[in-house]
C-alpha cells in the first residue's frame, strides 16, 4: 500500500482476497501488487448525507471576498454555514458583516441600498450599521435594536470574516502570491464539491483535456510528494507545488512554457510560473462559493490589456464547468451512501490528510494532526 497508508492514519478494511493465502511460492518471489492486494486495504468513510456543521470547523477566519469588489455604495451578500450575511463598508470606509434579515419583517437586506455607510432595508427604510445597530427608522420611535453582525477584517485586497463563537485571533494568514508575482485576476463562482477536487490533479489529463491540461501525456504512475507531518507537496511527474492552508484555502504554484504546457520535472526548474489561489467557503452543505485570484510572475503587459478579466473569467469558468459534472454526479452518489473516499491511493495523499485534518476539527481534537 501507499506511503499514506502505512502511516496509519486510515482504519483498515478487510479485502476480498484472502490475508493468508493457503498456499506460498518457495522459489519465485512474489510481486508487489500480489503482496499490496493481500493486505488490509485502508479508507475514509465519507458518505452519506452532509451532517450539520461542527461549531468548531466555524471558529477560523474565513476570507468571503475580494475588497476591489465592495465600493463604499455596493453589498455582496453571501451564505456562510448555511446562515444569510449581508457585507457593506462603513461611514470610516471599514468591511462590516451583518445578518441578511431585517429586524422588523425579516426582509433580506441586501434588496435595499446603502446610505452614508448603513445598509437601508427596502421594505421600511430601517438603516443598520457594520455593527448590526439600527440607527434610523423612518415613520416611527427610534427603538434599541440591533442584528447580529460577525467580526470583520480587511488585508491584502481580502474581505475576512469570523463565523465562529470562540475569541478570533488578531492576526490573519496572508494569501498573498509569492514575490515577483503581479495579481492578473480575481474571479468569484459558486460550485459543488469543490475543495477535495482541488488538490486531485491526478485527474486533469482526462477531465481538462479542451483546457489547462490540454497535451498533457497520461503518465504511468502519479504521486503527491509531501512531509509525513505536512499539508503541502509537489505533484510527480507534473511541475507543481500545492499546499491547503487550513481551514479552507488551497494554493498551488505551476512552472509553464506557454499556455496549456508544462515544462520540467518541477517548478525550479521553470522560468515562468502560474500561482493560483482557491478560497472554498462553505456557504450551505451543498454549495461552495469559491473565490479565485490568479498571478503570473510573467507577461506583465496582460493585466493592462482591456477586457483581459473576462477572458481569465471564461477560462476560469470553463475549467470548473469540466469539473462540475463529475463532482454533482459523485455528490448525488455520496448522498444516497456512496464512500467517496473509498481506496486512497498514492495521488490522494493531500485530499486525505484534509479530511483526516477536518474530522478532527469538527470532532473538537485539542491537538489537530498535519498543523504547523
């Protein structure tokens, strides 16, 4: 089995073959794949339908949005946890995060405008500031009232908010590309399953054939390279670094020649280089809203060309939309109690040890396994 296997960190699982075979060869030596095929297999048990989130796996800063997005009249309202939220900038120019729903009539606020840094419900003109106070009501007595608003930051062009009810820390991880990298795009979907598929690429030589992975050869073997104690690698034989920074980033460096090739054994040895940010926020059980920024440490002259931002969105979007019918089908699969993490394999290192690391989050370990 696999180096992840052996670590022990999956429970095993009986096979259909025999562990001890009734008979043994005295002279010729038996293979590694007869060997592998006689040993418990390991696994994963996610199936079944999506259990409610673990108070737990909310208590981390969660970035929900690019800032160039949220001018000081605009709102971008999201879904965090399965709970409505509504994200406008204050009087002082601040981010601020308030539950989408009206106090008076639970009507959603993000229908209404902004006016001189509150967000106005449009049903009665009830105005609300990034600390979820009512300061004005129209056409009746002023009243204390006030909805729940989250802590709310702003770093490095990233709205962040804290869903969970734990103290937040005062510092934030920086997501920001590595030095000589210019930011190209930033482009904001909503997908399905997302995160466990972002660290397979082990599936792009037959998923992304019309996109990124076009002339990519199938190799023999693919593995994911990493520290026993890591959440970060390189892919083999493919010149790419990923790393999944908790609680639900995934950053990946590719050394390319030219679009849709790769170049070298790994990224050192390529001069030019895509980094690739995936932020997967979850916003219900069954949907994740993804927040993607682009960098390239070549070809400056293209953030500058007009319209180039919906081309990267095309692209962007092209690639996920090749993705997106195999993960509903597996979601639909998972859900009626398909295992979709059933025989890990060398490639599946990384997607494992995100899942071992989210189980004990949620299970509320003190000690949480791969941390830094």
């Amino acid at each position: 089995m696999e180096a992840l296997v052996n670590d022990g960190l999956l429970p095993e699982r009986s096979t259909e073959e025999s562990d001890s075979p009734s008979s043994s060869p005295s002279t010729s030596t038996v293979s590694r794949d007869t060997v592998k095929s006689q040993q418990p297999r390991r696994t994963l048990n996610v199936s079944g339908p999506v259990q409610e989130y673990s108070p737990h796996l909310k208590n981390f800063w969660y970035p929900v949005a690019f800032s160039a997005d949220i001018k000081d009249d605009t709102m971008i309202p999201i879904d965090c946890f399965e709970e409505p939220w509504v994200i406008f900038r204050g009087k002082d120019g601040k981010p601020g995060c308030v539950r989408n729903s009206c106090a008076h009539r639970a009507c959603p606020l993000h229908l209404g405008s902004v006016k001189e840094g509150r967000i106005q419900c449009p049903y009665h003109g009830w105005e609300y500031s990034t600390d979820g106070k009512c300061e004005k009501m129209p056409s009746t007595k002023i009243l204390n009232v006030k909805i729940k608003s989250l802590p709310c930051f702003e770093q490095e062009g990233m709205i962040w908010i804290w869903p969970g009810n734990d103290p937040p820390p005062a510092t934030l991880p920086s997501l920001l590309p590595p030095s000589g990298f210019q930011i190209h795009a930033e482009i904001v979907v909503e997908h399905g399953l997302l995160l466990d598929n972002l660290m397979d690429l082990a599936h792009a030589p037959f998923v992304h054939t019309s996109t990124f992975a076009k002339g990519w050869s199938v190799p023999s073997f693919v593995n994911f390279l990493t520290r026993a104690s890591g959440l970060q690698g390189h892919w083999d034989p493919y010149p790419i670094d990923m790393e999944f920074r908790p609680p639900c980033m995934v950053l990946s460096t590719s050394g390319i020649s030219k679009p849709g090739k790769l170049e070298g054994q790994s990224t050192k040895e390529c001069s030019t280089h895509l980094h690739q940010l995936h932020v997967c926020l979850p916003a219900s059980r069954q949907k994740t809203r993804l927040l993607y920024r682009m960098s390239l440490d070549f070809a400056p002259i293209l953030k500058h060309i007009p319209f180039m931002k919906y081309v990267w969105r095309h692209f962007s979007e092209q690639v996920l939309n090749e993705d997106l019918r195999l993960v509903i089908g597996q979601q639909d699969r998972m859900l009626n109690g398909a295992n979709i993490w059933n025989l890990p394999v060398s490639y599946d290192t990384l997607g494992v040890r995100y899942r071992i690391w989210r189980d004990a989050v949620e299970s509320g370990a003190k000690q949480l396994p791969f941390s830094k």
